[in-house]
C-alpha cells in the first residue's frame, strides 16, 4: 500500500502531538497517510505497552489514517545501528511515501533528537539500490527514497522554518491525543502525576500552536524544520 505521507515517531503519541493537525488537513485534502511508531513507549510512568498500543489505535481510527505499525525498538536504549536503520528503511520502501514527518531534531526528551537522526539516515539509505531488504512474506522491497524529510516540532519551541494553519482541524487533533487515556489528563486514571498528564499540559499544546499561528495569521499551526532548502515554484506559493 502506498502512501502520501509516513509520519514517524519514537514514542506512540509522538506524531499526535507534533503533527496530528497537518496529518488530519492532508486526510480531508484526500491525501493517504501511514503512521510508524518507534517503540511501545514501554518506559513511560502511566501505562503500559499494551495500553499504549490500544490507545494509539483508538487515535489512528479517530484521525482516518491507512496503517499504524510499532517496530519494537527499545524505548530510551534504541540506538543508530545497522538492525534499527533496517528497519524503518522497510517501511519506508513498504509504503513508498512522498513525504516523511519525523521527530524534531532536539528537544527535551532525549529520544526524539536521536529518532530524528536514525529517521533521516534510513529514509537516504532506503534509496540505496545495493542494500536488500525483504517484507513480512519474503519479497524483495524495491529501493525508495522519499522527496522529502520534515521535522515536527515537539516540546521546545524551536525556530520553525514553516508552518501549517491547522485551525480547522485543531479540536479534531486534540481528540487524538486524548486517545491516550493513561497519559493526558484523565481525572479518574490512579496513576502518578506527570509532567504531561494534567490539564496544564494541554493548555501548553493549545498556546504553542496558537502562538506558531500568530506569523502567518492563522489560530493555530504546526511548526516544522528542515534538512535542506525547501524550492517553491513561484512567489505566490508562499504566504
């Protein structure tokens, strides 16, 4: 199955809260989307692996993605091997995405600087015609490379190169996120507080995308950054 856009995250709710709006704008522009989570989120205070993987399925539903995959790296060890390259390398040749979203380049959990990384590498080596790599049923995966790599941004509010009005769709992005029950402000979750888990937290998403809306004079929007220069057709692409 092809795909659009593959949006990558190390953690399952990683892609909700980086890009869940701009996932959602393409879905209603009838665009096909995958999403690919890193690892189980296993080390996470609230929940558990299961939970996180029922969760993150309950959001896949809400959002209209195709395909939701976990490659079962180990959550906070995983490291930029050979083995974890491979890996995303195989769902990138899977899908054949024009587009990946990944996560940002640094921030404060230290997973999401070192997915980022592994992300981009695998996306160039998956064009590399000399490296085989087979699916599930055995088949050779021909070599893919997407068009581009963008960086959602996450927890700290980076410099974005640009950003996408997501307005329309942020209180349908909020919804996927609260699909996480264990993790987001659940009043009657028995669990220890964390520094996401309570209504601030959402306050703080709602505030950082309005204020990457404010720019380009929109309520809400996404931040992203790039690799390398992005090329427009002509001026009047650009708001």
């Amino acid at each position: 199955m092809k795909v659009d856009i593959l949006a990558i995250g190390v953690h399952p709710d990683d892609i909700e809260l980086g890009c869940g709006g701009t996932l959602l704008k393409h879905i209603a522009l009838g665009k096909k989307i995958g999403l690919v989570d890193l690892t189980q989120g296993e080390l996470g205070t609230r929940g558990t692996a299961e939970t996180r993987k029922e969760e993150a399925e309950d959001s896949k539903n809400i959002m209209g993605a195709l395909v939701r995959e976990n490659l079962k790296m180990a959550d906070g060890f995983f490291q930029h091997t050979e083995e974890n390259i491979l890996k995303i390398c195989r769902v990138v040749r899977k899908y054949k995405p024009e587009i990946v979203l990944a996560n940002a380049i640094s921030d404060r959990h230290p997973d999401h600087g070192r997915a980022s990384k592994l992300t981009s590498d695998a996306c160039f080596y998956s064009g590399l015609a000399k490296i085989e790599i087979t699916d599930e049923d055995g088949s050779i995966l021909e070599p893919w490379r997407p068009k581009a790599v963008y960086h959602y941004i996450q927890d700290r509010n980076l410099k974005a190169d640009f950003t996408i009005d997501i307005s329309n769709y942020m209180e349908k992005k909020m919804k996927c996120i609260l699909a996480y029950k264990t993790q987001f402000n659940l009043t009657d979750y028995e669990g220890p507080k964390t520094p996401i888990s309570g209504k601030s937290f959402m306050d703080f998403v709602r505030s950082k995308h309005q204020t990457y809306g404010r720019d380009i004079n929109a309520s809400y929007a996404e931040g992203f950054t790039v690799e390398r220069t992005i090329g427009v057709r002509n001026l009047f692409d650009l708001m």
